[in-house]
C-alpha cells in the first residue's frame, strides 16, 4: 500500500509534507501537469482489504492518528472478514489492471463504456483535471480516501470505491446529482471537508460527473478482485462478469435520480409553529418520536454517551452528539428529514419510512433535534430531563 501511495502522490506520510502538498495545489503550482494528470500515470490495482464482513463486537475506540491502514487491517483478528488484493498473483494483477484500463482510461484520459447520462470523455477529462488540483490530496487518486492528508484527517475522507455515501436524498442509498453538488458546494460542518461554493457551476458539476466515474470504477474493481479470490474465481470471460457489474450500477446510479425523496411536508417548522403551547406540544410529540423510532438506541442520552460503532469502510465511528447541533449532513429541516427518511446506511443509521413515523411525526422530530441544542427551546419538563 505504501509503494502504491508513493506512485500517485508522493507517498510520504508525514502530515507536514501532506499540508505542504495541499499548499502548492492551493497556490496554483507552474508544473507542467497542473491541469491534470499525467499522460503516463495509471490507476494502480487496490492493494489494501476489502471489508467483506464486520467484526460483531463493537470497537472500544477510535483507531490512533494516522493508523487507519493498520486499524482496517486488524479487523481480521477481531472476527471480520477481508478479502486481501494482495493475495493475487502478479499475472493476475496484471490481468485485471489491464481490464479495468481497457473499461475506465487513465488518470488523464478517463471514460465511461457507454457514456451514462450522457457524460463523455471531454468532461470526465475537465473533472479529472479538477478533481487533481481540489480533491486528490484528500480523497486520493483513485477516490480511495487515502491521500496524502487523507489518513491524518478525522472522520476519514470518503472513500468513493464502495459506491457508498452517507448524505443522500434518494430511497436507493446512492445520492443524486444535487446532493453531490451540495456537498461539494458547501463541504461537510464538523470534519474537514470544505466548501467549494466560489466554483463556477460546470466545474461543480464536472467535479459531481468525476465523483460518479471513480464510484463506478471502484466499485467494479471492488467486485472484480472479490471474486477473482473467491472459492470459484473470476469467470472464463471476466469481460462479461465487468459489464453486467458496471451495468447494475449504472442501473442504480438512474434510480437514484428516479427515486429522490421530496420533502414537501416541511411547512410546519420552527417559524410557524402556532401558539407556544401548539409548539411544546410537537416537541414533546417529536422527543416521543425520538424514543420510538429507535434513534435513542444509537444516539443514548441523546449522543453524550460515548459509544462507536463500525461504518461500512470498517472505520470506527461515533453517533453523533445531538445536544450539539452539529449536523454533517446539513441541519437545515429539509436536510435532516432526509436523514430520517433516507437513514445513513454506511454507519448504520436505518431509514425510518412512513408506517414508523407519518410526515407530520417526522416534522415534530425535526423540530424537537432543533430545539434540542438551546435548552430554554424546550418546554419546562423535557429541559430537566434532559439536562439533569
């Protein structure tokens, strides 16, 4: 893994030369490959695990700085499953990296088989030059999360090859293209994900379009590699096996498009809420809501209590703080009904649908998360139990 960091971005994993690294990207470096990437580098085959199965013990803490490789890693000894890239033999290596070329190009000439949604080589090529110069250093070459800053950083960057994200807005567990482009626009409150809103919109959009090529990617050499180390291996005709994958995810990424959940109901909020005793009576409907859709069960004592829990990358993570009024998906109402209807699958936060909670619950939900934080929002008895 550290041959393979070296070979894309330097590789030195001293936080100081990452933050140097970001520095001269920031700054607008001369060098003669500053819009985009090489014409010789290529997409190096994964070399870290595939977390195939979770450890069922939940972990006692966050991993130490700058160890997430070793941490993922040693969820082998814990009882998790991991498939290892490693394992492959060099002609095997060879094999799959040259058919992942032939389906996705280079750094610098990526595309797309079929251009889904319409996308060509030409704006992959613009996202790719983007994505170089605002994102690698963070979320790597390969969208693997592993940049040069990327291990030193918590929560982690995303890492795209899993074709899993937390903040999205469709029933299908993938995010639309505005979610994208919010996410990109106005970063992620509480981690170290920025915002890029001074970005003319096509480069946000081509940012969005390079996001969805290193998903699909990803997630077809995730499966490739799974199963060319499984008991059968990969199929005689390992092209056939690389369509009908990539096309299953292409077929999910539309779907996410078709299945965007709206969020009509938001007319009662905070703002117009009624009479003060019409308002203490939805909070204490939305803190009733709170216990009974199970969103206690994971943020105990309303996310004070410590506690982790594994994403879907095999990171530990922690439910966040309510009490707080930190929300890194975004805490306007629209947004966090979105949470609650969509869930956030990768760390494990389940989707609450509308036979658990109707529209007008899920309002008084919202509103009691927002009041929550400012204790004088809350009517007299929740305030001293919850801040005993």
């Amino acid at each position: 893994m550290r041959r393979h960091l070296q070979h894309r971005l330097g590789g030195n994993k001293t936080i100081m030369i990452g933050l140097v690294l970001a520095l001269i990207v920031l700054s607008g470096c001369s060098s003669s490959d500053s819009v985009g990437y090489d014409s010789h580098l290529r997409f190096l085959l994964r070399e870290d695990p595939i977390v195939d199965q979770l450890p069922k013990t939940p972990p006692a803490e966050l991993h130490a700085n700058g160890k997430l490789l070793e941490a993922i890693a040693e969820l082998k000894n814990l009882g998790g499953v991991l498939t290892d890239p490693k394992e492959l033999s060099k002609n095997e290596r060879e094999k799959l990296t040259a058919l992942l070329e032939s389906r996705f190009g280079t750094p610098a000439a990526p595309r797309l088989p079929g251009e889904p949604f319409g996308i060509t080589p030409q704006q992959l090529a613009t996202g790719s030059g983007l994505y170089k110069t605002k994102c690698a250093q963070c979320h790597g070459m390969n969208g693997d999360g592993r940049g040069p800053t990327g291990i030193w950083v918590y929560p982690h960057p995303r890492d795209f090859r899993l074709a899993r994200f937390k903040y999205v807005s469709s029933s299908v567990g993938l995010p639309t293209r505005d979610d994208l482009a919010t996410m990109i626009k106005v970063g992620i409150n509480g981690n170290s994900m920025p915002g890029f809103a001074l970005l003319p919109p096509e480069q946000i959009e081509a940012l969005v379009t390079y996001t969805v090529f290193l998903s699909l990617r990803g997630r077809v050499e995730t499966e490739l590699i799974r199963t060319a180390l499984s008991e059968d291996g990969y199929p005689e005709i390992p092209d056939q096996f690389v369509d009908q994958v990539y096309s299953r995810w292409v077929s999910k990424w539309h779907s996410a498009e078709a299945r965007s959940v709206p969020a009509e109901l938001l007319s009662r909020t905070v703002q117009d809420g009624g009479t003060s005793e019409d308002y203490d009576s939805r909070i204490r409907r939305g803190h009733a809501a709170f216990q009974t859709a199970g969103c206690a069960s994971c943020h105990k004592d309303y996310g004070r209590e410590t506690h982790y829990l594994y994403d879907v990358w095999g990171v530990a993570v922690r439910p966040s703080n309510l009490t707080l009024g930190v929300y890194r998906g975004g805490g306007e109402p629209t947004e966090l009904y979105h949470r609650i209807r969509c869930g956030i699958s990768p760390s494990g936060m389940p989707e609450v649908n509308e036979t658990t909670l109707s529209d007008e619950r899920v309002s008084d939900l919202i509103l009691f998360l927002k009041a929550l934080p400012v204790p004088r929002h809350l009517p007299p008895d929740l305030r001293s139990s919850i801040y005993r």
